[in-house]
C-alpha cells in the first residue's frame, strides 16, 4: 500500500463522529476543517463527489469493496479517457484527436458497464479483424437477431 496523507480537508458534518477522528489521528493524518456552512471552501471535491454520485453511484447496487473499487474504477477511466468538461472547450482531461471521416464509421463503445459511452471511428475491414477491447460493444450474432431456430436433431 502507499503513504498516508499528511492533511485531511472535511467538512463538519456529523458523519464523522469520534471513531473516524481517532482512525485518523492514529494514522498521522492531520485533520483540517473547512468553515461551517461553507461548501465554496471546497467547491473541486464537491463537484467531483457530486459527478461521482449522479454520473455513477445512484445507478448501481454495489455488493463489496471489490464491487465498488471496479466501478469507480471504470468511472474514473472514463471520467478522464472521454467525458467532457466544459473549462476544456469540451475536451477531455486526456486529450484525444478528432478523426477525419475517411477513417472509417461511427462505432459506439460501452463505458462503464454499459451506463456511458464514447463514440470512435473504425475502418469497416479494421472493425471486423480486431480482436475486441475490453471497451468495445461485441458485434451481435445476425441470426440471433432474427429469431431463426436452431437446426435439428438427428435421431
């Protein structure tokens, strides 16, 4: 694991009642508090708790930490790979090229867990060659589409 932080910015909220503090305080970490009634003194993180909650959280049922941790995760991946952010002239945190249409055809690609998505363009002969990424929506089977039957048993 890695180091501990040295300051921890809250809030006052009563959450974090006295085993929190004594958790922290055992651990090295020097509590700093924010104003009371002051949520500008913390206006990034409460954006980003805020994103965090509303983009994700409130539309999955989390079963564990290791639940949590992979849809976090997933978020944070696309949170910077592909979301955009207005303060960035609507480009993501990682830059990315804007492809010309000769490249091929809009493909849509799931993001975290199918919730977001980001959209690439892919050469039709390129698209059916690769290998799926982890990120990429699999091609449906055109007969499963269409409701065909599967072939007889031989008796």
């Amino acid at each position: 694991m890695g180091h501990a932080p040295c300051y921890l910015l809250r809030d006052r909220d009563q959450i974090f009642g006295k085993d929190f503090v004594d958790q922290v305080k055992a651990m090295g970490i020097k509590q700093v508090l924010s104003a009371p009634r002051a949520p500008w003194q913390r206006a990034y993180v409460e954006r980003l708790i805020g994103s965090i909650r509303r983009e994700c959280m409130d539309h999955f049922i989390v079963l564990g930490e290791r639940s949590l941790h992979r849809t976090l995760t997933a978020y944070c991946a696309y949170y910077h790979r592909w979301r955009t952010h207005l303060s960035l002239g609507k480009d993501a945190p990682q830059s990315r090229r804007i492809p010309p249409p000769a490249e091929g055809a809009v493909v849509e690609i799931a993001e975290v867990g199918g919730l977001h998505h980001h959209y690439e363009r892919r050469a039709a002969q390129q698209a059916s060659d690769e290998t799926p990424t982890p990120h990429r929506v699999p091609a449906e089977d055109p007969q499963a589409s269409r409701g065909s039957a599967p072939p007889p048993r031989s008796m």
